[in-house]
C-alpha cells in the first residue's frame, strides 16, 4: 500500500512540487519575518496552503478517474480495504506535511496565540479529510448506481440527507434545548458557531466528521461490486 502511495506522489511530482512549493515559500518568508500581522498572515498563509493542496489534488484525481487505475490496483495483490485507503492517503499526506511546516513557521509569530493556530488548523484537516472522503463516495456511489433512475434515487438521498440536517439543528435549538436544560450549553455554541474553528469543540467536530467520513469512503468501495468504471 505504501509503494502506492510512493508512486503517487512521484507520478504527480511536478504538480505537487509547483503548489506546495508555493505555499512552503510563503510559510518561509513569514517565518523569517517573524508574521507582522499574525491575524492576516497565520490566516492568508492557511488559504493558500488549502489552495495549493485543492489544485495538487484536482489535478491528481482527474488523472486517476481518467486512467481508470483502480481497475489496475484492484488486481495487485492487495485487499480491496488497502485499495480504499491508499486512495485516500495522497491528499492526507501532502496536506499533512504542509501542516507540519506551518506549525513549525508559525512558532515565530509574536505573538504567538497556540490555542487558534493550533484548533484552526486541526479544524481545517477535518475539513479536508471531509473533501477528500466526499469526492471518493460521491464517486463510487455514481460508478454504483449507474442506471438513471438509479442515479435519480441518488440524487434524491443527497437532498434527504441535506433536509435531514437542518431539520437536526433547527429541532435542536428550537424544540429539544428550551425542553431539557443539560443542553443549553448548545446555545453558547449556536453564538460561536461562526468561529466554531477556533475552539477545541470545533476542531473535534470537524475530524470525526472526516474520520466518518473517511470509513464511510472505504466501506462504499469494498461494497462497490465493479472496478472497471
């Protein structure tokens, strides 16, 4: 699985090298000039990091659905599981390793608020493990169902589960809180919620969403029946 990921990376090295070698230069300079504006500097610095991984990525996977490699991985003597989290793995790894550096550049802000950068940045991986999950699901799930009344069931489970979750949070902060008083402590997180990334709830929020995300990506494709789309 790792000689996948390897080969990935070096299959991809060229555009991997020109975004992330942007976003690390930009690190770089800020690091050097100790982030003037560490408001706009940490947060900027963040963007293009999210932007440079977005591009890397984009390009990554439309190679890959083009060239049709899972048919190729899906006959190497590997399980179809292995199969489903190398998929997963470039973007984590790319994105990872730019966080790394970050953390590090950013240890010469002034000052240095280790609480925002710290759940900021957790927020955001779960965030993009949650792109990086999706893109996978939303594909297996099209290569599955490839009937077009099948494809409308589809279509018809996504705006499902979108009404379900804003039924979710407006039972919640409107029926079920004024009823039970252990919940209100929710309301402070409704007044937060704009900057909900900036607090440990946030960034615990964001990554078991991606987490679940994330097993729910490899149990589609292990249930995915054909390779071959």
């Amino acid at each position: 699985m790792w000689r996948i990921l390897r080969a990935e990376i070096c299959y991809n090295k060229i555009i991997v090298g020109i975004t992330c070698g942007i976003a690390l230069f930009i690190i770089i300079v800020n690091s050097v000039r100790g982030w003037p504006n560490p408001t706009l500097n940490l947060r900027g610095t963040k963007a293009i990091m999210t932007v440079a991984v977005a591009v890397a990525c984009f390009v990554s996977f439309l190679k890959f659905f083009k060239e049709k490699r899972e048919r190729y991985l899906s006959i190497l003597p590997l399980s179809i599981k292995e199969v489903g989290v190398s998929r997963l793995l470039f973007m984590g790894i790319v994105w990872l390793s730019l966080v790394l550096l970050f953390l590090i550049g950013s240890s010469t802000a002034q000052p240095y608020w280790v609480d925002n950068i710290i759940w900021d940045t957790l927020s955001l991986t779960g965030f993009i493990m949650m792109i990086n999950a999706y893109i996978f699901i939303h594909r297996d799930l099209t290569i599955r169902f490839q009937d077009r009344y099948q494809k409308l069931i589809l279509m018809i489970l996504y705006s499902i589960l979108i009404i379900m979750g804003y039924l979710v949070w407006y039972l919640l902060f409107t029926v079920a809180i004024p009823y039970f008083k252990f919940l209100e402590p929710l309301n402070q997180f409704k007044k937060d919620f704009p900057n909900v990334s900036s607090v440990a709830i946030g960034a615990i929020f964001f990554n078991l969403c991606g987490i679940g995300l994330t097993v729910l990506s490899i149990f589609i494709f292990k249930n995915r029946k054909t390779y071959l789309g």
